[in-house]
C-alpha cells in the first residue's frame, strides 16, 4: 500500500454502509460547460480529445439566448454552451471564471424526490423541478448549488427515448474524427477555498448521503513549495466520487490557490475520464496536440517496480514506454492505476483533464501526487504564478 493512503478511512466495500439511500444516483448524466465559443470549442474537443457529434440546440431549435453543443465518447456527455446576447448569465459566469465547468448532472430515477430530499437538507436550489417534453417522451430535471456557482442537476429520463434532452436535435456532421478510446467518468474533483474543506465534506454527507473514504492531509500531500488537503467524497454506489481539495499554507502559492485566484472562487479542478488502453489513449491525444504534464525525474521512473509492491509482476507495461509518454504509475493494496494529466485546456490555470485506467486500484494516485505537484509547479514557475 502506498504510504499516503495509510489514513483510509472507510474501506470502499464499507461505502454502502456508511452512505444514506435517499439519493439513489444510477451514474453521471453530463457536465455542461459555460465556454465563450462552444462553436470552437466542440472542434476542439472532437478533434483533440475524440469525441463524436451527439446533440445541438440553439438559433435553429428556437433557443434565442443561448446554444449548445453535445459531444459523446462512449458514456461520456459533455455539453458546451454559449450565451448569444450580452445580459445572460451564461456570459456573466464566463466573464467571471473564464470557460469552466457549471454542471455537474447526476443521473437519478427520480429528479422531484432529489430535489426534495437535498433541499430539504439545506441544498439551495437552482432549478425546482422542471418537467420537459418532446415526440421522444419526458425528462424532469431540477438542480442545486454545490460550491461556488457550480450546480448539480437531477436527471430522470425513464419516460424518455431521444438522444439526449428535449428541445435537441441529433446533430450531424461531416466531420468525425475517431474517438481516442475515453470511456466513462471516473472522478470529478472540485476545488473549495482556505478552510472550506470539511464544510464541503459534511455538506456532501448530510445533504447528498455521500460518505468520505479516503482523506489526505497536508503532510501528505505536499512539496517543497506548497501543500493541499483533499478528501473522497462518494455516494454509496460507489459510482460517483467527488474529491475536494482545499489549499494548504506552503513556501509559495500552490496550484489549488493559482485555480481559486484564475477562476474566482471554488470550482471544479479536474475531470478524470477512464480508458482502458492509456498508452494508445495517450499516444492518440498527442498526436492531436493535447498538452500533458512534463514527466517527473528519472528516480521516478527507477522507483516503479518498487511503488507496485506485490503487483510487481501484474504489470504487463513497457515502463519506458510509459516514461516516454510521461504516465504515471500508482499502487494500492488491491491493484495498480496509471495516469496522466494534461496542461490546462483554457487560458486561465483552472480545469484540466485526467486520463485514468485502473488495474484493480480504488485509490487516485496519492504516491503519485508529490511528482504531480512538483510537475505542475514548475509550470507554474513558467507563469510566474508560484
Ligand atoms: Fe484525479
């Protein structure tokens, strides 16, 4: 086992028990970004990243405020919106947090119970339940404020059979580049401010039923420069898992500080998207030109089979190979992980991708985080942000 993972604090088999049932949550939904040209960004996001054309509403379905533009890999969602006129609040969270993450839609079987169980609990609403409907069928939705202006938002479509929501049409397109073999969602990770760390973490206990599994403190988690802390969040399926990190006091300012400073507030810092082949996964986004991460040292590398332990000879990968693409390796006691982080994908240091594939391992790379942040500062250094 790693040595940072050694305060786990619930097992992951013991999630179910630790967790309430009054949000049942049957997987991720979609994220919906808020970009200043979704038009640009969904070029970028299907050619770079690889996913494929799936649902567009705007101008031409009747939208006069907005568009948006939905692009699927496997049972992946995303959904990039753009304000068309100047006093929409769309704008005005691009203004204010550059292009990032707004929602984060859990799909649920049903949306008005969740939305009434949250609220109850002190969730501030963002949408009261909204029956939508089209030739295909029903959806509900409602939502809630998380941290910062981020929102969660219920989705119930078992009454409905089209692509994607009501008021969407598929969205064809001549150009289709492959995907890159990205599946689902693994993690999401939001950023909160100084001492907000636990207030998240009791706000995702009592009013969502999640439980935290897995927690790292400044000690462990921290550089020559700069510290952080971060706690698991995870609902007792298992199958949505928030991280929150919250910044911790260093020599010098750390990335969650940087992201908090760039997007103004809390939000969400990363999004980490599972393959189950990381090195044609990576060697195929970069070939499209998505940025990573530099790699870590040489001793990193060197210190591999050593950090697999027992899953030493599981391991069927070239670690060359995975140094030449600048991947990570992380062990625990049930398996190993690789992974890799790439540069941000806007302007500002904010959102940034994870690319994940697990070989057994429940964990997020905690023996890897010292290389990552070291990684990231020298990056850092570059933008004089450190
Ligand atoms: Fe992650």
């Amino acid at each position: 086992m790693s040595e940072n993972v050694k305060n786990v604090e619930y097992g992951l088999e013991k999630i179910f028990e630790g967790a309430q049932d009054f949000l049942p949550l049957l997987g991720t939904d979609y994220v919906e970004f808020y970009v200043g040209n979704a038009k640009q960004a969904a070029h970028f996001y299907k050619t770079a990243f690889g996913f494929q054309s799936h649902a567009y509403a705007g101008l031409e379905t009747g939208l006069k405020d907005r568009v948006s533009y939905v692009l699927k890999q496997d049972k992946i969602r995303l959904v990039l919106t753009t304000a068309l006129t100047s006093d929409s609040p769309i704008g005005e969270h691009v203004k204010k947090h550059g292009d990032g993450v707004k929602i984060v839609a859990l799909w649920v079987e049903d949306a008005r119970k969740s939305w009434e169980e949250t609220t109850k609990r002190g969730a501030k609403s963002y949408m009261e339940p909204t029956v939508e409907t089209d030739e295909h069928g029903e959806v509900v939705r409602a939502g809630i404020y998380t941290y910062g202006e981020t929102v969660h938002m219920f989705v119930e479509r078992k009454n409905y059979k089209g692509d994607f929501l009501p008021g969407f049409q598929k969205w064809e397109s001549d150009y289709n580049p492959s995907s890159v073999g990205l599946k689902f969602i693994d993690h999401m990770v939001g950023n909160v401010g100084w001492g907000e760390m636990n207030t998240w973490v009791k706000w995702y206990e009592e009013v969502m039923g999640f439980v935290n599994f897995l927690s790292f403190d400044d000690k462990q988690i921290h550089t020559e420069y700069s510290a952080l802390m971060s706690k698991v969040m995870s609902n007792g399926n298992g199958r949505i898992k928030f991280p929150i990190n919250e910044p911790a006091k260093g020599n010098k300012r750390s990335q969650i500080e940087e992201y908090l400073d760039f997007y103004e507030g809390p939000g969400v810092q990363h999004l980490a998207v599972a393959t189950n082949d990381i090195i044609q996964t990576v060697t195929e986004l970069k070939a499209r030109g998505v940025e990573f991460l530099p790699p870590p040292p040489q001793a990193y590398y060197d210190e591999i089979p050593e950090r697999l332990g027992v899953h030493r000879d599981m391991m069927k990968e070239d670690i060359s190979l995975l140094q030449k693409l600048s991947i990570l390796v992380d062990a625990d006691e049930d398996g190993y992980l690789l992974q890799i982080f790439t540069k941000p994908v806007e302007d500002r240091p904010t959102l940034f991708f994870e690319i994940i594939q697990r070989m057994g391992a429940k964990g997020f790379g905690a023996g890897n985080f010292k290389a990552l942040f070291e990684s990231i500062e020298r990056e850092q250094a570059k933008r004089g942000t450190l």
